[in-house]
C-alpha cells in the first residue's frame, strides 16, 4: 500500500482506523483524499485481520468539511469528471464494504463529509458536531450519495429541509431525526467509536458478514424479497459452520 497524504491508515486489535487528515482544510475531500481511500478500502474489506473499521477526522474541528472547493471548476471537462467517478467509484467502494463500518464524527460533517458518514454503519458524533448539505447553496445537488443514502433512515421531510435550506443542524437534531446513532461529549468521542467497535467483534465475524448483507441489501428489495434473502444467507451461515 503506498503511502498516504490526506489519510492516515492503522490497525489496532481488529480495529482499522482510516483518519481523513487535513485538519488545515476541515479535512475537504481532495482527489488525493478520494484516491487514498479508494485505494485503502479493499485492504479493509479483504483483510482477515480486520473486524470492524473506524472512519474519523483529524483535529479538533472535522471530521470532514465536504468536498474541497479549492478544487471545484478544475477538472477539464464535466465528462472527464463524470468518468473519474465512474472508475473511481469510491462511495460504491465504501457501501460495498461487508465489515461493520463505524463513523466517529467529532466537529463538522458537511457534504461529502456526512455522505461518507452515511456510508458508514453507525454514526457517533461528539456533542458539538454539526450536519449539513451544503450544495444547493453553491448551484449544487449532492453527488456523493446524500440525496439516496440519506433518505434511508431519515424520514423524506427532514432530507428535504436539509438538502433545500442547506442549513446546517446540531448534534441534538441530528439524533432526534435519526441521522445519527449517539451523541457523546468530544472526549469520549474515540473510547465511545472503541467501545462499540470491541462490542461488535465479540460477535461472530461471519454472521456479522451475513447481518450487514442481510440490512444493506434488503433495503433495496421488496419485504418478500428480503425476507427470502434473509432466509438464505442464514441457510448459509449455517451450512458454513457444519463444514468448518
Ligand atoms: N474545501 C476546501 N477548504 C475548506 C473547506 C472545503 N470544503 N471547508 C473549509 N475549508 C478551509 C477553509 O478554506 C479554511 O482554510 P484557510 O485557513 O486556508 O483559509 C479552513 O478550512 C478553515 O475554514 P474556515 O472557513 O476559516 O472556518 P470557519 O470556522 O470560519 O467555517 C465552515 C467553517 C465549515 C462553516 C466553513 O469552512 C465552510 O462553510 N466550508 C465549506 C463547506 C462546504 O460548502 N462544503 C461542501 C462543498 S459541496
């Protein structure tokens, strides 16, 4: 793996930590950015070693600004644009993740920052944190998933306040609107991301494989559909454990 600029990558008994690391910058997601965590996410996904991720954002005032705006309007063209997306395509990378993927947000989450949240499985946030899509207010709709993944589990009316005012809300708000799982004070932040991440790896790697393939997918498909999903991959947990 080569080495990282905007991210920083660690491991730490069955922990990954993946730090978006430009603290002078809110943490924005630049291309570098982009590019280091597209290339770091399948090590996460294919390393045995690895049980569950945390996502976090370095200093004490983001875990990510958004998208950096320094470089909006540099690409050469909107096709050129589209076609990096397409071939990098590093929220689909993050969504296909099958490990249990934990968000410790401490500070701002705007745009792709709370995107890349929500790409995540579990979102905690220190008491000061504050949420928003930012992107009508510069001419934009989100792009990096917000307007699909948001209205997930947040009801559709607070998504379209959101994505309309472009407001930003508080930690309080974001729980009460189910945007994010807990809300701690910023110096639990990590022992909190920690406690929960040691608590799920107690649990069975596979099943818990199986449970996140079980949530992610269904959410896709029609109850019947799911429910037959479900069926299966428990069939399958199960087949698997007779044969090892
Ligand atoms: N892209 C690039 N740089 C960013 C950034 C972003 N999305 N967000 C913040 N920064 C930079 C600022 O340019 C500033 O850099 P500087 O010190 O070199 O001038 C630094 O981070 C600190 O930001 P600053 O604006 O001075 O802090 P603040 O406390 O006054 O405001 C925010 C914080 C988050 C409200 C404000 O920075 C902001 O609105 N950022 C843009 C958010 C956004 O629109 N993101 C989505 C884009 S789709």
């Amino acid at each position: 793996m080569g080495d990282f600029e905007n991210i920083i990558f660690e491991k730490d008994g069955g922990i990954a930590y993946i730090t978006l690391n430009r603290p002078k910058a809110l943490n924005a997601v630049n291309t570098r950015m982009r590019d280091e965590l597209y290339e770091v996410l399948p090590s996460i996904k294919d390393d045995p070693d690895v049980k569950v991720a945390i996502v976090k954002g370095a200093g004490d005032r983001a875990f990510s600004a958004g998208a950096d705006i320094s470089e909006f309007g540099t690409v050469p063209s909107m096709a050129i644009g589209r076609e990096i997306r397409w071939e990098r395509d590093l929220w689909g990378m993050f969504l296909s993740v099958q490990k249990p993927l934990i968000a410790a947000i401490g500070g701002f989450a705007l745009g792709a920052g709370i995107e890349m949240a929500m790409c995540c499985d579990i979102r905690i946030a220190s008491d000061d944190s504050q949420f928003g899509l930012p992107e009508a207010n510069l001419g934009m709709v989100p792009t990096a998933g917000g307007s699909q993944t948001m209205p997930r589990f947040v009801l559709k009316g607070w998504v379209s306040e959101i994505v309309f005012t472009a407001d930003r809300i508080d930690a309080q708000k974001a729980l009460h609107i189910g945007l994010i799982n807990q809300v701690v004070p910023r110096d639990q932040l990590l022992n909190k991301a920690n406690e929960t991440a040691r608590r799920i790896m107690s649990n069975d790697a596979n099943a818990l494989e199986c449970a996140k393939a079980a949530i992610v997918r269904g959410l896709d498909m029609p109850l019947s559909q799911g429910l037959e999903m479900e069926q299966r991959l428990a069939a399958a947990l199960t087949s698997e454990r007779k044969t090892s």
